[in-house]
C-alpha cells in the first residue's frame, strides 16, 4: 500500500480511527467514519472499509441478546414478550424462570395469564389455581387483572376468586 500520498495518509489514519470505534462498539460513528474511508483513493483501504460497514450495519440493526441468568431476568423477560404479544418468547422465559425457581408464585401466576391471553383455558385455570395456592394473596390480584377477562364469564374461575361466594 502507497503511503506517500497525502489523500491515502489521511484516509489510513481515518481507517485506524474507524476501527477503534468498531472495537469499542460504537457501530453508528465507525460506520460513518469507514464510509469517508471507503470513498478514498486507495482500493485496499475502501475494501477493508466496505467489509466493516456491512458489519457495522449488522450489528446496528440487531440488538443485542439480553444476558438472562436468574429466575428473575428470565421472568421479566417473559413479562416483557407478553406485553410484545410474542407469545412463544414469553413462554419460553417463564418457562426457564418457573425451572430455576419452582415456588415463585409471580412466575406461576405470569403463566397463568399467558395462558389465559392465548386462550388455553385449562392451563390457565391450574397455573392460576398454583400460584394462589403459593401466595393467597395472587387471588385478589386475579380480580382486578385485564390478563383474565377471557376467564370472567368461567364459573371455575368465579368459584376460584370468590371462594367465600360459593360456600352458600
């Protein structure tokens, strides 16, 4: 590679400039920057450039993956594809969280509500039933809760809700 001209000094030294922000991961500013570098004189800097901005590219439109550890990460996880309304991500998270912590009555009860919200009725009436059996407490939660509409008119679910109803 021919150094001596001035035009190509300048587009190596914005080349090693670009590849450090790369290396740092701040994609969006060594994107622009390799794309000055890819409309420089010299062919073997702009083709190395090129390469760096599809990466660049990449990278900027996929986010990254969350790191999920604990029954909680795993848990808020599911709770936030829920309200995506991806549903099979959600599960898939409250699954993981339910299998690292299996008394967490929140993590029962979050299924409960997938379930309810993908209208498997059976699953949620026994996930709900769990969860209330974990913490008394999730059944007055369950009254107020948008997530059971789809159960309001299920006797089971007012038997479940309203025990002290149906003891008459």
């Amino acid at each position: 590679m021919e150094v001596s001209n001035p035009e190509v000094e300048r587009q190596l030294k914005l080349y090693e400039e670009a590849i450090e922000l790369f290396q740092q991961q701040k994609f969006l500013k060594a994107k622009q920057a390799l794309e000055k570098v890819a409309a420089g004189p010299s062919k073997e800097l702009a083709d190395r450039a090129s390469i760096h901005v599809r990466i660049c590219e990449q990278r900027i439109s996929k986010p990254a993956e969350p790191v999920l550890r604990t029954a909680d990460d795993h848990y808020h996880h599911g709770v936030a594809m829920m309200n995506l309304g991806r549903w099979d991500d959600a599960r898939a998270a409250l699954d993981k969280a339910l299998k690292l912590s299996p008394k967490a009555d929140y993590v029962v009860y979050a299924l409960a509500a997938l379930d309810c919200l993908t209208g498997e009725t059976e699953s949620a009436m026994e996930n709900l039933k769990q969860a209330i059996a974990l913490r008394p407490e999730n059944r007055y939660l369950a009254r107020n809760d948008e997530d059971f509409a789809y159960l309001q008119d299920d006797p089971r679910f007012t038997e479940l809700l309203y025990p002290e109803g149906s003891a008459s």
